[in-house]
C-alpha cells in the first residue's frame, strides 16, 4: 500500500525541495513515513501520525470554510451598509440644497414686498 501525504495515497517517494538555510536549497527524497510534523506557529511543531495529521488539517480546513462563509456574508452586509449609508448622504445634501433655495427665495419674496 502506498503512504498518505496531503489526503493522497502516493505509491511511490516523494521528491521534496526544502530550504537548508537563507537562500540555499536541496532536495529531498521521502520514503514511507509513519509520522510527519506539522509547524503550529509561534515557534511550535509537534509530530503526528499521517492519520492524526490528515484528521488536523481537515479540521482546520473545515473551520477555515466556515469561517469564509461568514466573512463573506459580513462583507454583503457591510456592502449593503455603505450603500444605504451613500443614499442618505446624498438624500440629506438634497434636501439642505432644497432649504437654502426655499429660504433664499423667501428672502427675495420680502425684499419685493
């Protein structure tokens, strides 16, 4: 049976670039493994088997997609904010522009009078 690298069976070894420090590269060629490591962040890596780390990273694929979901149906309400604010921007400055000409036609209505 072949070994299970990024929710794929390979039947063969994996032939992997790596960087060895700054600016220098070499490759490296995997046989089967029966544990990787994954880097959590904040200088944290811990090793897992294939199937744990497989059930990992799925789970951190699911949130991710959820996570997605609702940041995009923020950014529909937030669109849709801006838009309703715009509109009232604009409704207001109409109707300032409506008051001053109602005023100044007042003003030369008494001056005629």
């Amino acid at each position: 049976m072949g070994r299970f690298i990024g929710f794929v069976f390979w039947m063969q070894p994996l032939i992997a670039d790596f960087e060895v420090s700054e600016g220098m590269y070499s490759k490296a060629r995997i046989e089967d493994a029966e544990s990787v490591c994954l880097w959590l962040g904040a200088n944290v890596m811990l090793e897992y088997s294939c199937e744990e780390a497989a059930d990992l990273l799925q789970k951190n694929l699911d949130n991710a997609k959820a996570s997605l979901e609702v940041l995009v149906a923020d950014l529909l309400f937030l669109r849709d904010q801006v838009t309703i604010t715009q509109v009232t921007i604009a409704r207001v400055y109409n109707w300032d522009v409506h008051q001053k000409r109602r005023m100044r036609e007042a003003a030369i209505t008494e001056e005629d009078s």
